[in-house]
C-alpha cells in the first residue's frame, strides 16, 4: 500500500511539474507572439537618464547606449531623438553622453527610464516629415487595413512593413528620402496594428498569416495605378514580404524586396526572444512548441523546403552579426546561396531592425542604387 500511495505521488509530482513547465513555456513565447507594438523587444534594455543639458543627455553606460548614429529616445510619455556619443563630454565611469536633437514630446527628466528606439519620428507623414499624404484604407482578408499614401510620380510604388513591437511610424525614417526621390510610398498597418483588425487568435505568426494583408496592399496599388512595386520589410515585415512574392496571386508585379534584419528562422527568434526575458535554456524548446500549437506556425525547416525564403526578384538585405533577435548568418547564408539575385549590405553595431539609424548615409546610398534600375 505504502509502494502505491508513493508511486501515486511521484505521479501526481510528475504531472504538476510537466503542467509547469508547458505553462511557462507558453508564457515564454509570449515574447514573441504577442509583443506590443510599440513597446520595447525583451532585448532591448532599459536606461536611466541621468541628466541633461543644451544639446546633451546622459545615459546608464550600456553597450545600446555607445551604439553608433541616431535613435529615439522612447520613455513612457516621452520622445526624443539622440545623436553620436559625444566623447569629449565629461561624465562619470558608469555613464555616457550623447547629442540630444530634440525632445518630441513629453519631458525627460534625472532618474527617468528610456529605451532606445529605431523611430526617430512619431506620428504621421504630415506631422512628422511636413509631407502631403493620404490616409487610405486596404481591402484586406480581416477587414479594412490602414494606411498612409504618400504620392510619387514614379510608376514604381514602394509598401513598407514594419516588423516585431514597432507601427508604421518605423517607416517614417525612410519615407523623406523616398519622397525626395519621387518615390511613391504605401505604408501598412496590418493584422493586430491599431485601427486594423484584429488577428483571429489573438497572436502574431512571424508573417504566416500577416503576408496576405500585404498581398492585399499590392493589390490596392496595382488597382491605383502602380504599374510595379517594391516590398520594403523590417523584421517579420520582412517574412511578409519574401512570403508574399513566393505566394501572391500578382507577385509578377513586384519588381524587388528590401528587407532590413529578416527573421528568416522564428525558432531562432523566439528563442532569443524568450531567452532575453530570463526564460531557463531547458523550457526554451516549450516555447518553441508552445508557439507553434497557439498560432499553428510550420517548422523553419518547412518553410524553407518550400522555397518561401528563395528570392526570384533583386532583393537587398541590410543586417549584421549585433542584431540579437534575428541572427545575421541566415542573412548572410541567403546572399550567398542566391549570390545572382541577392545583396546583403553589412552593418555592424546596430541592433534588430536599425540598421538605417547606424549609418543612414551609407543606408540611403545603397538604397538608391539599388532603386534606380526598378523604378
């Protein structure tokens, strides 16, 4: 009797601990599967603010906080927009200062907590960049997706698509060169964005269901005039846009894709996701499982056995080996494979999705080159 009261506890001990660990891997793969837009990646880390100054900020010294180039400044009620480190400024061993541009909106204030982000702009073409724009509405699958048009006399439209944890306001950074250019730019919001519908299940699927909005909004531009388009994707935007000139019904119309920091392995992505929340390395395939039982996602290999990450149109790839969400070498792995169709342009020191802000010079011009012959 003793033998079997033991064994049904040592049972009952098993499953409890079994229940856990499926619990916490599924909390686990929320780093992924439902990170808010326009909230801070797990990655990414917070800094306090430890002053400022006429054109200068101090920072928590931090490897985000020496990072090369230009970011925002996000705080909660607060923007502002950072410069290069300023290295003959005068600070203490645990701090850095950089060039403050401006502050957006909101203050920042001495014992305040920020975090870096790629938006050096918020709100809209118009408040943000002074630019003529349309707000438009996309046919999607789900309903009504958002949209902001900005015109360009070119026949050659470009849709942007922001990735993990941003909005469309990530576009914002690119939208003025592009203008510049008479570039015709369509930026999306899809599927769980604000003002679009919501997913069905109420999680993100690394673009195995989002690729259909931005189906849709090559659609809308083909019925509005663009004669072709180009698909400029950050992150999981980026899995939208290799998927959709795979799978989209008028993928004959898309004349190139632009991706910047591709998620080209979401079991990599959400491991590092989930890692970053302090996740034990041993629940880490839970998340995996987890995420794939909610949103029903297929396995990398899959993915790539069906030629969904093969490009048949010229694509440019800006990323590199500091992007801690989505690993460089799958990029780099992808240049070298299709070497005829596909550039990768190396950036170093920027993290997941910045590689403009690192160095929007360098960015830009590549940018251009690669546009001239598709528009």
């Amino acid at each position: 009797m003793r033998t079997v009261t033991a064994t049904a506890a040592a049972v009952t001990a098993a499953l409890a601990t079994g229940a856990a660990s499926v619990a916490a891997g599924r909390l686990a793969s929320d780093a992924a599967l439902k990170a808010t837009p326009g909230r801070p990646l797990p990655t990414e880390p917070r800094l306090t603010v430890h002053g400022t100054a006429a054109g200068q900020i101090t920072l928590t010294r931090d490897l985000a906080a020496l990072r090369p180039g230009r970011y925002g400044l996000a705080g909660d009620g607060s923007h502002a927009v950072v410069g290069p480190v300023l290295g003959t400024a005068e600070h203490g061993a645990d701090t850095v200062v950089r060039r403050l541009e401006r502050v957006t909106h909101g203050t920042l204030g001495t014992g305040d907590r920020a975090w870096m982000t790629p938006n050096l702009y918020v709100g809209n073409p118009g408040t943000a960049l002074g630019l003529d724009y349309t707000d438009v509405e996309v046919p999607g699958e789900l309903g009504p997706l958002p949209a902001w048009f900005v015109p360009g006399a070119r026949p050659t439209w470009i849709i942007a698509v922001h990735g993990l944890a941003a909005t469309r306001e990530h576009a914002l950074n690119l939208i003025a060169p592009l203008h510049r250019r008479n570039v015709a730019v369509l930026a999306l919001a899809y599927r769980g964005d604000v003002g679009a519908p919501p997913s069905p299940d109420g999680v993100h699927h690394f673009g195995e269901t989002e690729w259909r909005d931005v189906d849709a909004a090559v659609r809308y531009a083909v019925d509005h005039g663009a004669r072709k388009v180009v698909l400029l994707g950050w992150s999981t935007g980026a899995t939208m846009a290799l998927r959709t000139a795979a799978l989209s019904g008028v993928r004959e119309r898309i004349a190139g894709l632009v991706l910047d920091s591709p998620v080209l392995s979401w079991e990599t992505t959400l491991r590092a996701l989930a890692a970053a929340r302090r996740t034990p390395a041993a629940l880490l395939p839970l998340a995996v499982r987890a995420a794939q039982g909610r949103a029903g996602l297929h396995a990398d290999r899959d993915a790539g056995m069906a030629g969904l990450y093969r490009p048949s149109v010229p694509t440019l790839i800006f990323h590199g080996p500091d992007d801690a969400v989505a690993p460089w070498r799958f990029s780099r792995r992808l240049a070298d494979t299709h070497a005829r169709l596909v550039a990768l342009h190396t950036v170093r020191d920027a993290p997941h999705g910045a590689m403009w802000n690192a160095d929007p010079e360098a960015y830009e011009e590549a940018l251009r080159r690669f546009m001239t012959p598709l528009v």
